[in-house]
C-alpha cells in the first residue's frame, strides 16, 4: 500500500472522527435541560443534604471535613453516571432510529466510530464533572493535590464506562435495557464504591469484599488526586483501570467488526 | 464499457434458516441504469444489504468498480451510494447537519460537505427546509434528503430502493428526471420499485428476481419484445350490449362504454380498428390496460412460481 494512499485513509478517518465527536457534542448540548441540569441539580441537593446537614453530624473523615471527604466521590459519580449514560442512548438511539447505518455503509474503520463515540461520552462526563466541581466551590475549598493523577483518573474513569456504555447498547434491544444496568449495577458500585465513606469504617470481611467493586478503585484514585489520601493503593488503582480500558475496548471493537445488533 | 458491479453466485441464508438469495449472479455496467424487480420477499433487499454491508452475504463475491467485498471495502464503499426503502436518520437532526454528517464519514471536510449538502437540496428543491429538523418534513422531502445525502460523497454507483415509494405523481416524475439527469452525467443507477411504468420508462436493463434466484436479466428493450399479447381498453362513443365479433381478437364488454380486446404483437391494431369501423363502432380513446412490463413482470413471476410449486 503506497504511503499517498495510507495518509489519505488517515486523513479520511480523522474527519470522519471529528464528525463523531461534533455530532456527539451537538447532541448532548442540545438536550441539555436533560445531560447538563440534572445531574447539577442532583449533586447541589448532595452537596447541602449530605455534605451540609448531615456531615456536620459525622465530624471528620480521613482527616477531613465530611464535604470535602465526599466531594472527589461526587464528582466521579456524575463522571461515571454522564459518561455512560451518553454512549448508551446515544448509539441505542441510533440504532433504534437505524442512523446507525449512515455509518455502517460509510467507509469508517470500526475504531474511529467507537473511538467517536467514547470521546463523546468522555466529553460529556468531563462536562458535567466540571460543572459539579464548580458547584462543589460554593460549599467547600477544593484543592488539588496530584493534578497529573486526577486527570488521568478521571479521563481513564469516564473512559471505561463510555466503553461500558457502548457494550449495553450493542445488547439493548428496548428501551428498557438500557435503564437496567445503569439501575441494577451502577448506582448500587457507585454507591458501595466508598464515595460517601472510607471502607476503614467496615468490618475486615466487607472491606475485602469492596475491593472486587472497580469504582472502589476509581473513587479513591480520584480523591487521591485531589487530597492526598486514599483506602487503596494507588498503584493497583491505576493498573487495574489501565487493563480494564484495554479489554473493554477490546470487547467493543470484536462486537463492531462483527455488526451484533447492527447486521443481520 | 467496464462493469460496475459483479455479483458472483451470491447466497444469503439467515439465521432462522430462511435462504433468501440461492447463488445470484449480476453484472451492471457502467453507466448504466438498471432495474431490479421482483415481488415482496424475492431478495432485492437482501441484494442491496450486502452491497451496503448491512447484511452479510453466506457465500459468493461482490465486486465494485474493481473493488471486492472482502478485501476492499472501505474503498467498495466509496464507490457506493445508497437510498434505503425506510427512512434511516436522526429524526432529530437537520436536514442540512445530516447530510454533512454523513459527508464526513466519507472524509469529506467541512467546507466541501456544506457546499455540496447546499448544492444537492437546492437540486432536489429542499433548500428552504435545510434548517427544519428532519422529522417535520414531508414523506416525499424526506425521501429527496436520502437521496441527498447518498449523493453527498459524489458516488459513482446509486442504489435506489424503491425511492418513489409514497411520493406524489408530481414529484415522483420530478425525481424521474433528477435521476435520469444523474444517469447522464455518468453515474450508474441501479434502481428498485414497485411503480413499473417507472422502471420501463427510466432504465435501460432489467433483472428480475424472484425467491432468490434472477429469472430475467436482459436489456429493457428485448424483453418487451417478449411480450407477445397487449390487453387494449377501448372507450366507446356509443353503448353496446354484445361485444362485437372481432376475426382474430378476443374481446370482451366490461360495461355497455368499454371494450376489452386482446391484441397479439403480431396482429397489429390497424386492423382491429378497420373491423370495428365497419360494424359502425366508434372508439373515443384507447389505452393500455396495464403497463407493459407489469404484464410481463407477473407472468414470469407466475411461471416461477408455477416452478418452484412444482
């Protein structure tokens, strides 16, 4: 293959990636008053009930004002909930209304589209991240201990459920099936997985269960990041998302080559 | 001429075991415009889905302007544009964005995308819609925004899936002479519908398939030929209650003002009307009962059947 040929598959792609992403973009921005609002909403509400109210109560956690124990594990619970959230309704929507075949007859390598729509869904869960973490400053001081770690545990976060995301909608047949495992096992991992407390408070049995809960490991990285302290160790956090983000992608690029859901 | 497209001994069997293509094989030339009929079921779908890659063939090859199925498809992609039977985008999206969307999952950058996604609506007369989200267009601008939008990447083989299905005669024969302008400019169409008059009159060959398998591929023009009966409708000026003896022609009253006659191609009409001149009968208008190629459309599709039940 000359090189002429391959720079303008390459170039190709890459259009076609950015067209992924705008449109992906475009999407989410548009429907705002349902992406963006109301995960501000739910964690504001977090913010005073939890953090406010009830964490007066509680005293110090790890060292640490109960708000801003719990910040870091808001913010990547709506990183979490957002990032998969938009790649499942967007690409089942796509199937449902069959605009996913303008891309399957399209000349588009299945890495750019899955890579498109994992962008999408990382934008978006850094989107309403960021916009927690701004709402987060009207009740706390947030200070950021280790900026390299913090970004990439929320970008390696966002993007392992985007993934997720993406496997549930290539699966989903209704509507419904894309609500079950946000419902079933996301919310019950998100909330087991140490955001509202520190897995030192249980029992040595339910601590060793925990750490088999991967948001577990991505929580506590992420509030590494931001104050330095953390149930686990880094290291293995890191790791484990770095080989989680390998296979899924893996699993999400077999399940496009082979059209599931998409071909008959 | 070189050949467009190639199919070679093609076969389709899904997974609920239903085999709808028994080993086809078709060849379009370039530039061509060709018809692909058949009944409901027969295959035509499932022909145009493996070309797309939306169904994916069980045995047998696709060839594309040189390009194959299995070892190039990205670049049999290229060379293809197709306009689906049902409507297949975001129903939430503009017209205009959707057909630069689709512009750039062909590469195609931005500023080219819009100029060409301006250029082809204002073609097929969508342009003061551009802006109108895609659901709130009408059944026949939406079929005229797939055409659009499979023309945007400037294909060099269209495929058409019955894209006059529901469209108004107005604007159906607007889209006739859109598509026989494309045709001129060298793009080869291969076209599907159930409207036959619109095959007869637009393309130049014809296969037709039926339960899977071709039973006629041949230019337009010879198979008329094969035609060897035309049923006429007469209109007569005054009231008969018999039908009138016809030497050579079978006839037959449909009502007191309308004369049924078959004629064999051989026979002529001159004939038939010099007969009824001389029994008095004057015939206000004449007219085809059905369109020619429907007449033969259903008799090979009967024969096939008669076949295949056999």
């Amino acid at each position: 293959m000359s090189s002429n040929y391959l720079n303008s598959e390459l170039a190709a792609n890459m259009v076609a990636l950015r067209t992924i992403v705008y449109r992906e973009i475009r999407r989410f921005t548009r429907i705002w008053p349902q992406t963006l609002l109301p995960p501000a909403i739910t964690m504001v509400l977090y913010f005073v009930i939890f953090g406010n109210l009830i964490g007066r109560q509680i005293g110090d956690m790890g060292g640490f004002t109960y708000m801003e124990y719990i910040v870091p594990g808001l913010i990547m619970m709506s990183v979490i909930t957002n990032s998969y959230g938009n790649v499942v309704s967007s690409f089942f929507g796509s199937k449902f209304q069959r605009s996913i075949e303008e891309l399957m007859v399209s000349p588009v390598s299945p890495h750019i589209i899955l890579t498109g729509y994992v962008t999408g869904g990382v934008l978006r869960g850094l989107a309403v991240g960021f916009i927690v973490t701004m709402l987060s400053m009207f009740f706390t001081k947030l200070q950021v201990h280790h900026l390299g770690v913090t970004v990439l545990v929320v970008l390696l976060t966002a993007t392992i459920f985007a993934l997720g995301g993406f496997i549930n909608a290539v699966f989903a047949r209704n509507f419904d099936d894309i609500s079950i495992i946000p419902t079933f096992v996301l919310t019950p991992l998100t909330y087991l997985g140490g955001v509202f407390y520190s897995i030192n408070l249980l029992p040595p049995f339910w601590q060793t269960v925990s750490l088999v809960n991967p948001v577990l490991h991505m929580v506590n990285a992420f509030r590494y990041g931001i104050l330095g302290v953390s149930d686990i160790r880094i290291g293995v956090a890191i790791s484990f998302m770095l080989v989680a983000t390998a296979v899924l992608y893996g699993v999400c690029i077999r399940l496009l080559v082979s059209g599931r859901g998409m071909r008959q | 001429m070189s050949t467009a497209l190639s199919i070679r001994q093609l076969t389709k069997t899904y997974g609920n075991g239903f085999q709808a293509l028994h080993g086809i094989d078709l060849d379009v030339a370039e530039g061509d415009f060709y018809a692909l009929l058949g009944p409901n079921g027969a295959g035509k779908s499932t022909t145009i889905g493996i070309l797309s890659t939306l169904v994916t063939k069980s045995s047998g090859s696709v060839n594309v302007f040189g390009h194959d199925l299995d070892k190039q498809p990205s670049a049999l992609k290229r060379c293809l544009g197709v306009v689906p039977q049902e409507f297949n985008f975001n129903q939430f999206e503009k017209a205009f964005d959707i057909v630069v969307t689709q512009a750039g999952y062909y590469g195609i950058p931005a500023k080219i995308a819009k100029a060409r996604a301006e250029q082809y609506l204002t073609q097929l007369g969508l342009w003061d819609k551009h802006n109108v989200p895609s659901r709130e267009l009408s059944g026949g601008m939406k079929r005229r925004l797939m055409i659009a939008r499979a023309l945007v990447h400037e294909p060099r083989l269209l495929i058409l899936d019955e894209p006059t299905a529901g469209v108004d005669i107005e604007l159906r024969r607007s889209m006739w002479s859109f598509l026989t302008e494309l045709n001129q400019q060298g793009i080869t169409i291969i076209l599907t519908t159930h409207y036959l008059e619109e095959a007869e009159q637009l393309c130049r060959n014809i296969g037709i398939i039926d339960h899977g398998r071709i039973v006629q591929n041949t230019s337009m023009k010879d198979l008329l030929k094969t035609l060897h009966v035309e049923t006429f409708l007469l209109d007569l000026k005054e009231s008969l209650l018999v039908p009138p003896q016809l030497l050579g022609y079978a006839a037959q009253l449909l009502d007191h003002h309308t004369l049924e006659v078959q004629v064999d191609k051989n026979q002529g009409i001159t004939e038939l009307f010099r007969q009824l001149a001389l029994q008095n009968i004057e015939v206000l208008s004449l007219r085809n009962k059905t369109n020619r190629l429907e007449e033969l459309f259903v008799s090979l599709v009967e024969k096939n059947l008669a076949g295949a039940v056999v």
